[in-house]
C-alpha cells in the first residue's frame, strides 16, 4: 500500500510536460497565399518547444527580435527546433523569402509588453504591411 501512495504522490508532484507544435514552411498555403508559414502567430508557454518543418527545400528560420535577444538562423532547407523559455514576443522570418512576406510571430505566456519593440524591427518589402497587420492582432 506504501508504494501505491508514492507511486501517486510521484505522479502528482511531477512536472507538466512542455508543449511541442510544427510550423510548416510552404510554398504555397491552401489559400494559395505563396512563401508562409502554416501559422503566422502562435501562443505558446515558457517551456513549449516549436519545431519548423520545411516542405520543399529552399526555406529556413531566423529570430530577428525577441524578449530575450535569441541569436536563433537554421539552416536552408532543414527542420528547426527551439525551445522558449522567455515570455514575449518573437517576429521570425525565411531569411530568403523575407521580402515576399514569410515572417511570424510567437508569443510566450501571452506575454506582449515588447510589442513596441518588435514594432520597430526591421522589416522589408510584403513584410513591412503584414508585420504591422499581425501586430494589430494582438492589441
């Protein structure tokens, strides 16, 4: 019976377990909307693990503002993985398709205080407008 009762007590004190979601890295979305990714904002918790899955070759993922300053560049063409652990937002781009409009946005423990800040981020071409579009979501 002892090891019943701690056996339960164990499963109950343990930790939740993070998180985990893929974005997909796509030519072509089902709204035929060219150089996205699957979701373009996601709300996710200190902890969770986001991995980007390219689905043609050709795409990457760069972090180019964040909370905490991640310096986050995959590799063209490769699955990426990154686990957050700082709440705020997070504006990422495909480093080759940055001018076509292929950024998104996570946001940690619903966490917007740096909103101003990812406001100023660099943006070029389609990006500039869909940036500021994704952020009026969030207010």
């Amino acid at each position: 019976m002892k090891s019943i009762i701690t056996a339960v007590t164990l499963l109950l004190s343990s930790p939740c377990l993070a998180g985990d979601m893929s974005i997909e890295m796509l030519n072509r979305d089902a709204d035929g909307n060219k150089m996205v990714f699957s979701q373009e904002i996601v709300n996710i918790s200190s902890g969770d693990t986001i991995t980007w899955v390219p689905t043609s070759k050709g795409h990457n993922v760069e972090i180019i503002n964040s909370p905490n300053g991640t310096d986050f560049k995959s590799k063209t063409s490769r699955e990426a993985k990154l686990t957050f652990t700082t709440p705020g937002i997070y504006y990422y781009l495909c480093t080759p398709h940055k001018s076509m409009g292929m950024i998104g946005l996570v946001i940690v423990d619903g966490d917007t205080s740096n909103i101003d800040e990812i406001a100023k981020s660099k943006a070029v071409g389609k990006s500039k407008k869909k940036l500021k579009a994704l952020l009026s979501e969030l207010s």
